[in-house]
C-alpha cells in the first residue's frame, strides 16, 4: 500500500459453514489479488465477544478495513472478489476480473463507512 498497510479484521463466529467460507474467500482474495503489504486478523466472537462488543459487531461474518481511513465494514460470505474489492475501496489494487462483465442484476457487496466514534 502507499503510505499505509491494509489492515483487515474478519469478525465470524465459530466454525459455521458461513464463517468457514468467509475466512476461505477473504484469504484466497488476499492471495491472489491483493499485494503483500496487509494484515488479515480473524477474530472469533464466539471466544471473544468483548472485541465484538467494542467494534459494534452485531452480525458475523463481517469485514472491516481498520487502515487505511476511513474504516467500511461488508457483510456476508465475500463470496465475489469484485465486489468485495469495490466495497472495501481496493478495487485499483489487484488484479482485472477476468470475464466478469457484471453487467447483471446482482446489487454490489455494501459497504459501511464508520463514524468516528467519541471515547
């Protein structure tokens, strides 16, 4: 990254079959699109609930971009590297996607800017 590595938390919980998928498909798309320069942090809700509690996580799985600003948060399996690297604002980062016109009816992945929050 530029100036600042890309930081990513993935928040799941336990080992549900939706869990197990988004860790599979979020460290296939760090692999394989994405430059060496990130940190991918798993982050277990069920063992820990009190990192859930402070980062407001209220459905799993979910992803949060901590770094660079601002933070965007996407919901879901990250089954569609595409969409995932639009609503994390990486798309210029990584590869073209190859054969995907995405001129279909699929609404893209949504993502969640956070607001600052006062401590």
């Amino acid at each position: 990254m530029d100036a600042q590595r890309l930081v990513l938390h993935l928040y799941v919980f336990g080992q549900s079959q939706h869990s197990l998928r988004a860790v599979d498909n979020l460290r296939r798309l760090c692999e394989q699109r994405l430059d060496d320069d990130y940190e991918l942090v798993l982050i277990d809700v069920q063992a820990q609930p009190e990192l859930a509690e402070a980062a407001q996580v209220f459905a799993t799985p979910v992803t949060i971009r901590i770094a660079p600003p601002p933070a965007l948060r996407v919901v879901g399996d990250l089954s569609d590297p595409f969409k995932v690297l639009q609503a994390l604002g990486l798309e210029h980062r990584g590869n073209e996607h190859a054969g995907d016109d995405h001129a279909d009816s699929t609404p893209p992945a949504r993502a969640q800017q956070e607001q600052p929050r006062e401590h």
